[in-house]
C-alpha cells in the first residue's frame, strides 16, 4: 500500500533542507554580528533571540527589532536574511501546493480514500462495474432493499453523476480501468462481504475480463455480466458466469411478449417488480400487421421475436444498406407522414418507434396517432431524463431498456429461484399467466408483490425443520397460517417448490413438506415478517399446528402438569 | 559511486561527529561545552532527518526512528539551556549544563545507531 504521507515528506525533502540552511545561516549571522545594548555597550545576541527574530522576521510577522536596536551591521545582515528567508518559503509553500494538484497524488489520494471506505463496509455488497442507466437504477433498487453498492467506472464523467445522485445508503465510486485485476482488487472483490460482481459496462471484451478476474479471484463470487453479441455470451459462460444479460434480446424478447402473450408480459414486469413500485396493468394489443421503426441492434432483436411469434411487421429504417435491412423495407425515418403512409399505416394495427433517439420517437408518435388514432402505440424510451414527456405523449407502451435490464438483475440477485420460476413460467400460455395474475392482484395492494425464497432448513426455518426432524407432517400451507388466528391465512401464496432436482411450479397447498424444501413465495408487500414468527418460533408453531397454546415458563408447566393429573 | 548516498552518509556521520565533540568535556564544566557546536549539531540532525524521509523500507523506517530520536534530545537539550539563560535566570550552572549533556549523551547513542545501522546495510549491499 502506498503511503501518502510518505510520498509527499519525500518530495518535500529539497525545499524542507533549503528552509533549515537558510534559517541557520541566518541565526548564525546574527549571534556573530557585535550588537549594541540600549546603554551603547557591546552586546551579543545569544542563540535563543536570534532564533526568536528569525522565526518572526521569516514569517513576515515583523515585530521590530528586539530586543535592543540593530547596529548598520546587523541591520545590513537583516535585509540580506529576509530576501532569503521570503525565498526560501515561498519555495517550500509552492512545492507543497505542486505536489497537492499533482494528478497522479489526486489519483493516488482517491484510491486510498476509496479503499477506506470499502474495508469500512460491514454489510453484505454487490461491486457494480461501470455506470450508466442500467446501474443506478439497479443500485436505486438494491439500496431500497438495503443492499449496499459499490461502483468502478471508466468515465470521470458518469461519475460525477453517481455523486449526484442520492441513494438511501451511500454508493462508494471510483474512477478506474475496470479491466485490471488490481482495480477489482481494491474495488472489494476479495473482501468478506463482497456477495457477487455484476459486470454492467457498455464493451463486451470488458465485462468478459471483468467476469473472468472476479471467477478466478473469488470462486464463490455470483457474477452477473453483460453481453451484447452471442459470440461473447458463449465465451462469458464458458467459464461459469452464473447470468448473463444480452440486453437488446432480452429487452425485445419481453416487448414481444408485450405484444403476444400480454398477461405473461405482465406477470414478468410483476414479478421482477422493484420495492414499492406501483403496478402496471395488463393491456391487450392487437393482432395484425404491426409497423417497426428503425432496424439497429434493438429493431432486429425485436424483428426476430416478432417473427418467431409469427407477427407481421413492415419495417421503416433510414440506413436499410448499412443495417441490412430485409426486402420490402420502407426508407426514411419515420418521423414523416409520407413515410409513414408509405409503409401503410391505415392498415396496420400498431407501431413500435424503436430509434435510439428519442426526440424521433415522440416525433414517430405524435405523427403516427394523427394518421391512425385507432393504432396501439409502443415507444421506446433510451433516457431517463425524457421520462416527463413520454409520459405526456401516452403511448399504450412505454419501455426503457435499462429498466427491464436493472429489474431483471435485481430479481436474480434478490431471488435466485425466481429465475428458474421464470424460465417455467414462459413456456406455458396466456390463460395460465392471465390465472396466476389474478390470484396474484387478489393478495397484492396496488403495489408489486414480494417474492422471495424459503428453505426449510435450520437457518431459515428452525421450528419447521424441528417439527419435520420430529415426525410431524406440516402441509405448505402451514408455512402461512396466521400466527395468531389459525383458521385465516396470510395473504401468501407459493409459485415454486424445488425438492432436490425436481421443481414443482404452483405446488398444491396440501402438499407436504420435506427437509431442505425451497420454496418461492409471493405474498403481500410487508407481510414476510409475520410469517417469519412461523418459521422460528416453536410455541407459534405448536399453536398453529394443534390449536392450543403451550405453557412456556418453567413455573407454568409445572402447574399445567399438576393439573392435568389431578383431573385423571 | 553514488553521489546521493555520499551527501546522506556524510550528513548521518557529520550528525554523529558534532554531537559527539559537544559531548566531549567534564559533564558539569559549561566551558568545555560550547553552545556553536550544539547549534551545529541540531542543524546538521535536522537535515540528516529530511534526508531520511520518504523511505519506505524497513530499514529506512529505523534511521527515521533513530534520527527523530536524535532531533527530539538536542532541541530538548537547547530548550533548557534557553530556559536557564533568560527564564529563570539562574544563569549557566553546573547542574544546568549535566542536565543539557546528558541530554546531549542520550542523542548521541541514537546517532551512533544511526551509523551502525547505515554501516549494516552497505556491508549487506556490497559484500
């Protein structure tokens, strides 16, 4: 570790030796030039006044000349020490200040204070690698469910954005090359409480560095990256990337979702839902022909699901050479009615304006509901910051890329088995999705439910594993009752039940339960807690299984005992 | 050759001969012991320490100990021959100047470290 105080003493070293030389030739000049005492007798000034009148005349404090009047010799000798000694100063105060604006000491500065901060943190955290939309919106979600953050970005700039922003719990930042091991290093991936890497930076060869140093750094680490062509995904997950993210599939797999199955859309959004986010509620496109503007890395993604969804779509792009656009392409851009008319919007039953540029996609809306106001309009918003007019544009669908990605990060790292559920749920239909939704807003207040895992074991549900280790047989329904009124249940309900290698999606509540069972649960906002009295009190547990409440104290059950057996 | 390390060894050994000169005397006799020769000694400690600053090795912590040792022991040896000249006014005694030799002792011990260690690490160096 490199010191800062020990840096800065040795580049201090030349003007500190020039300010001593100059402060002892000084004082010694003045202890040897023969002075005068107010009575005109020879007096010589002694080592302890000299250093007394340079300290004072060196510092440009100026009291006079103490303690008797200077003769012309000592006077001459004064004039030469106080050019030398303003000098000398000025020298060491300027080196001093160099040192202090020096980049490199500003850069070795923040690091050390950076890494203070990360040896400080006592609470489990995830290092987020590169700041954008996607992570604070991620970093947003996780310290609103007290998750700590810390983030390593490239880009002073973005930075300073993180500064800005204000998080319930402080995010340290640094500005560094995440692709070195050593900033991964001092960024926390081997302390304690380090729980996962999410590699979120806008290159692929990065984040494939960034996923490879935390795997062979840290083992245990949970690594979540970001790729945005097959080619690197296949090559993050060669060496055990636990997730990885392609962000235009994924953003365009869940707006033809949107499109095709509306209620299974909805279920997604709910389920991966961010803490006290309102909920949105299902909508129902129509079938037809579709028109999709612009064909980037986003419109082809989309083009594919629609495709696979058997969904026709006419495309508008303005570069179809330069994008490869199929044939019967429509050139132009979309912002213009001509083009518009071009691609038949009279017939067609919905839009997607999918540019990476939001001024044409308002422009795309505005332009597109004049000439067909029947037509369901899909916009697609890159900025948070425009969030104010898209809302006032009211398009039926507004999606931001880096708000579907944040959201799923934040449910795979808050609930792991909530990805497995999700990878159950999307092969079956609608009418299955519209049915959970259902049961789904029968529990939940307006705001999205809570997900999370439960595995019945000795950490996370002690009375249950005591009970089962004794021989009783509590059904998942147990896990629910109201603690206090057994008849009633919590507003809980189970979505997944994995038994070693089998998993059960929306197991029957008469099921019974078994050791290391891990469930998935959904339930009411705030409603966990009550349930956690179930899950770790024996007495509750008793009460709700049999219905009587046990005596606890010692006193009590002896007196409960005596009065059982005076009534055989 | 290195001139770097012949201004710092001849500031360390210059620091040890100074002190050892004013050390040199009857204890309590003031005027085998004169007050240049300390002012010298404080002097060329002081800069002897600036020399050692910044070095980060172990070897380099120790001459910085041992110096600021010294440093410590000749001002506070200065600061009573101050305090018994112009505060109390008792003058220059005997007592006195025990006190400010031993002082002046103690700091040259430090001094002879100072050496034995620089000795130590060029034998190692260039054996």
């Amino acid at each position: 570790m490199q010191n800062i105080a020990f840096l800065l003493l040795r580049r201090l070293r030349a003007p500190l030796i020039v300010l001593i030389c100059v402060y002892s030739i000084s004082m010694l000049g003045f202890v040897l030039i023969p002075g005068m005492d107010d009575q005109g007798q020879p007096w010589d000034m002694d080592f302890f006044h000299a250093f007394y009148f340079v300290s004072f005349m060196g510092s440009t404090i100026g009291f006079g000349e103490i303690p008797y009047p200077f003769t012309d010799g000592q006077r001459m000798w004064a004039t030469v020490t106080i050019y030398s000694s303003v000098v000398a100063w000025l020298f060491a105060i300027g080196s001093m200040l160099a040192i202090v604006q020096d980049p490199a000491f500003r850069t070795l500065h923040r690091q050390n204070r950076f890494r203070r901060s990360i040896s400080r943190l006592s609470t489990p955290f995830y290092l987020i690698c590169g700041y954008g939309e996607t992570s604070s919106l991620l970093i947003r979600a996780l310290s609103e469910a007290g998750i700590r953050s810390v983030v390593i970005e490239s880009n002073q700039e973005r930075l300073n954005a993180l500064e800005l922003e204000d998080y319930p719990i402080p995010v340290p930042g640094l500005c560094a090359d995440v692709s070195l091991p050593e900033i991964l290093i001092l960024g926390g991936i081997k302390h304690k409480n380090c729980i996962g890497c999410v590699a979120l930076t806008d290159r692929d060869p990065i984040n494939l560095k960034v996923a490879l140093s935390s795997k062979l750094l840290n083992p245990s680490l949970k690594v979540i990256a970001r790729a945005e062509t097959e080619d690197a995904e296949l090559n993050i997950a060669s060496f055990g990337t636990d997730e990885i993210i392609n962000p235009f599939a994924t953003f365009a797999g869940r707006l033809a979702l949107a499109l095709h199955s509306p209620s299974m859309f909805v279920l997604f959004e709910w389920m991966t839902g961010v803490p006290n986010e309102p909920l949105c509620k299902p909508l129902y496109p129509p079938h037809g022909t579709w028109i999709l503007c612009g064909y980037g890395r986003f419109g082809k993604a989309v083009h594919e699901k629609l495709r696979a969804e058997g969904v026709s779509a006419t495309i508008i792009e303005e570069k179809p050479e330069m994008t490869e656009a199929p044939q019967g392409t429509v050139v132009g851009r979309g912002t213009e009615a001509s083009t518009l008319l071009e691609a038949n919007i009279g017939e067609a039953v919905g839009i997607v304006a999918g540019t990476d540029d939001d001024s044409n996609n308002l422009s795309i809306v505005m332009t597109a509901r004049e000439l067909n106001p029947s037509l369901f309009i899909v916009a697609r918003k890159n900025s948070r910051a425009n969030a104010a007019i898209f809302q006032a544009a009211r398009a039926n669908l507004t999606m931001q890329r880096g708000s579907v990605i944040a959201h799923k990060i934040f449910a795979l790292i808050t609930t792991p088995l909530l990805a497995e559920f999700l990878r159950l749920a999307i092969k079956e239909n609608n009418a299955w999705a519209e049915a959970l939704i259902k049961r789904v807003s029968a529990i939940a207040d307006d705001v999205a439910p809570q997900i999370w895992t439960v595995i019945i074991n000795d950490k996370d549900a002690p009375a249950f594993n005591r009970a089962l280790a004794s021989g009783s047989q509590p059904s998942i329904k147990a896990l629910y009752v109201h603690p206090r009124y057994r008849e009633k249940s919590l507003p809980i309900f189970p979505l997944l039940l994995k038994r070693k290698d089998s998993e059960i999606l929306l197991p029957d509540e008469t099921t019974p339960l078994a050791q290391d069972d891990q469930l998935l649960l959904c339930g009411q906002h705030d409603i966990r807690s009550q349930m956690e009295w179930v899950l770790n009190n024996d007495e509750v547990f008793h009460y709700i299984h049999t219905g009587e409440e046990r005596a606890q104290g010692w006193l009590w059950q002896k007196f409960v005992a005596k009065k059982a057996n005076r009534n055989k | 050759m290195n001139l770097e390390k012949v201004v710092f060894a001849f500031f360390i050994l210059l620091a040890l001969t100074l002190n050892f000169g004013f050390f040199l005397g009857d204890i309590d006799v003031p005027h085998h012991h004169s007050v240049y020769e300390l002012f010298a000694a404080i002097v060329v400690s002081l800069i002897a320490t600036i020399l050692k600053f910044g070095d980060r090795t172990h070897l380099g912590a120790l001459l910085l100990a041992t110096s600021l040792v010294a440093d410590l022991q000749l001002i506070l040896a200065a600061v009573v021959w101050a305090f018994a000249e112009h505060i109390t006014g008792t003058g220059m005694t005997p007592a006195v100047m025990a006190v400010i030799v031993s002082l002046s002792g103690g700091a040259l011990l430090a001094n002879i470290t100072s050496v034995l260690l620089l000795v130590a690490e060029t034998m190692t160096v260039r054996s």
